[in-house]
C-alpha cells in the first residue's frame, strides 16, 4: 500500500517539476530575446538545450538507476 502512495507522489512531483522546468525555460527564452544581440541569442539558445537535455538525461538516468 505504502508503495502506491509514493508512487502517486513520485508522479505529482515530477509533473511539478516538469512544470518549473517549463516556465524557467519560457523565462530564460524571454531574458535572451529582450538582452541579447542574435548571434549571442543562438550561443544561449544551445546551452540552453544543452543543459535541458542534460538535466532529462540526469533524471531518466537516476530514476532507472534506483530500480
């Protein structure tokens, strides 16, 4: 029973961390377009998907790796 509780949890904390992750890129997005010249938008832009990814990698790889 004690599973199906952290489970359910396990799944809202995900949904709101996926949420956050979602609005600070919207943020980070709006903070490149107002500051930055274009090509500097584009060297931001890939970090900014470089580190997105890691960061989905990071958390697939720890989730599979508790199992």
């Amino acid at each position: 029973m004690n599973w199906i509780i952290l489970s359910l949890a396990a799944g809202l904390f995900q949904a709101s961390r996926n949420a956050v992750m979602k609005r600070l890129g919207h943020e980070l997005d709006e903070y490149i377009n107002v500051l930055w010249d274009s090509e500097t938008k584009e060297r931001a832009e890939s970090y900014r998907a470089d580190l997105m990814h890691s960061l989905l990698l990071e958390s697939v790889f720890t989730k599979y790796q508790k199992c």
